[in-house]
C-alpha cells in the first residue's frame, strides 16, 4: 500500500464534487445506486471467465488497468457515501472484524502444533 | 476519520481468512460477485425511499447500525479482492481523481470572485 | 404486450448460444452473474435522476431505446439462467404472487365503498 | 414453461399494487434499484460455488426452491418496471435477438458438414 490515506482521499472526492457543483446529485441513495453500479462493472470484467483464469487477470496490461481503475471507482463512492452520512467506514471495519472473530471461531485443527500451547 | 489504516486492516482480513482456511474461496471472481451482492445489500436499504428521506437514515440507531456495517462489508470484499490480486486501491483512487480534475474542469462561474485572478 | 411467448424466446436463445459453441460460459453461476450485471445497466441509467426525471425517461427517443435494450439484456439472461437449470420461471411467479396475497393482505379502507359488501 | 402468460402476470402485479396504494413507490428509478437488489440476491447462491457446484444447485430442495423464488422475483420487478414504462419487453427481446444474430454470425466450422453446401 501508499502513503495515500482515506481521509485525504475523502476530502479531495468532496473537494471535487463541490468545485462542480454535483453536491445536489449525491444523495446518500443516488450514491449506494452508483456503488453498486461500480461494483457491477467489477464483475463485468469476470463473468465469463474461469475461476483460474479469473486469478490471471492481472497478467493483461489493458485488463490490469481497468480492474484497477473500476476498484477505484467502487472505493471512490463508497468515500463519498460515507462522507455525506458520517459514516467511519474503517472504524466501522475494525468493529466488524471483531465481532466476526467471536462469530467465527478459528476451528480447531487436528494437525496444527498450536493446538495445545498456552495462548 | 480514526486512526485505523487501510493496511493494518487488508491484513486483519487476510489472516482472518487464512486461518478458516477461506482462501480457496477468494478467487478474484468470486470476491468481485460478493463484493457486488453486498453493494446491493446497501442500495436495498434505501430502494424505496425518497431522496429526502435517504438524507436522514441515520437518525434512526437501527438504521445508522446498518448503513455503517454494509458500508464495512462492501469495503471488506474490496480490499480482500484488491489484496488477492495486488492492486494498491489507494493509488489508484489517486490515480482516477487527478485524472478526473483534467476530464472534468471546474466551469468558469460568472459570479466567482477568484475567475478573474491570476491563478 | 405481443404475440412473442416466452416459451418461444427462451428457445431462440438457446440455439442462439448453441449455434455459437457459447454454451459452455453458460454455467448457472456466470448467467446469475451476467443478470445482475444486466440489471446494473438498467439502474445506470437511472442513478442520478430524481424520482420525476426517472417517470420521464420515454420522452426522449436515445434514452427510451436504451432503457428497451437493457430491460431485453435482462430478461435475455433471465431465460437462460431458467433454461439451464429447468426452472419454469412463469410458474414460479405464479406461485409467489399467490402467497403475497396472503402474506400481504389487502388493508380495510374507511373510505372504501365495496368495504362492506358481501364478497 | 406453462399456460401462465405474461400479459397476465404483469396485470396481476400491477392490481397486486394497485391494491395496497404501493404504486406511489413504483418510479421506474426505484423499481430499476429493486430488480437490480433482486438480481444479487439470485447471485448471492452461487456466489462461493464453484461452476460445477453451481450447476447441481437444483439437487438440494431448499436451494431449489430458493433459485426459483429469486428468479421470480426478479421476473416481477422487471415486469413492473415494464409496466410503468410501457416498455414491451418481449417485443424487445425479440428484436434484440434478430440484431444479434446478425451482429455475431455463426462463424464457419471446419467440421460441419454445411459449410460447403451452397446456402
């Protein structure tokens, strides 16, 4: 990863809107459709392929460039939804991770040498 | 925004799915489909509401609850797909804003007061 | 609404495919896949519109032939979707409409003139 | 596929909602979110499966079912959508078939045994 950090990102994205004058366009509802349209077009880039084929994608410089520009199309409205609710997205996050550790325990493994330590 | 950063928790998420042994599921096709089924699961939240009523869902705590986890799971399933296939999410991001600032210039506006200024 | 059946597209599809050797990308997966990408499509056009624009999308001939052409695109990987895996989609929403009316009774309306009769 | 025909269908859903004052709802922009949700939710099944897993998803019952109700579903926002716009989706499918069939030809195969006849 980047020296880049979401809050900088966040505030260049409103920055942006606000300069153009597409504040009144994003509605948190208008925003949560755009996400899913981004998203969509992620998979689009998918559909048809193999799951092994699917983990070569990177392999293409063309496709490298569009999985990576349609991420960062999915990243950029989750930013803006996030900004215009107040949503912390990366607290809420964390918040998940913990929660799903206690929900999904680590299964016990007969062949695992930690099985039996003291942690 | 908190002090939880993007690749503290790219990892937490990696380690979480290694230690289930969830990885041979997180074929990048199949991140991007979960990555767009929780996309949708936030637009499902706000399908039939008004655009003013989309403005103030987090006035309800239930609501609020669920708008700041689907946000976590859409953010979760990217930042997994961007792991599973390298992708620097960030970088990207600021990649497409910088283009964008070229794609979209800011209109000039009659009534600004700096349109006539050196800059 | 025409003439064409369903019945009748759904087997037009599936030479289609058949004649082109395309049937082996047609796995349920990567047609549930294509549909929701498909109903992405749909929605695109919609995303930045307000509730009023949205109702006016025929008036313009461009928009109206895409709006057209999208909801084809969905229903086309609708019917193959059913087609492979033998579900008589008519039949099922036959089925599901009949346990709304149950599920989701009519309300009494104070103001309704038949709300008394001996139906 | 069976005697249910969609004509009929589609005016059962449009009583259905007409019924419970849900038309108010139906703008053609929500009714679009809805059909893509409904999409998802179909993709949501297959969404971990592997392409042979997806093809055996109508051997388990409960699976079964559920393939075919979201299949339905989705079918009865597309209808509605249909509905509101007066878009005539069959009419569309077909024509969306015929320009294909041009647009993607059957290409020659060295094996047919047509492909030196004299059509």
């Amino acid at each position: 990863m980047t020296e880049f950090d979401v809050a900088g990102l966040q505030r260049r994205l409103a920055d942006f809107a606000a300069a153009r004058d597409w504040e009144r366009y994003h509605t948190p509802k208008n925003l949560a459709a755009a996400l899913s349209v981004e998203a969509s077009e992620l998979l689009e880039i998918f559909q048809w392929l193999t799951p092994e084929q699917s983990a070569r994608v990177m392999e293409d410089p063309g496709t490298a460039h569009r999985v990576a520009d349609e991420a960062a199309d999915v990243l950029a409205y989750l930013l803006q939804f996030c900004e215009v609710l107040g949503v912390d997205v990366l607290a809420a996050l964390d918040a998940k991770i913990e929660r799903n550790e206690t929900r999904f325990p680590v299964p016990d493994r007969p062949d695992s040498p930690n099985r039996h330590s003291s942690e």
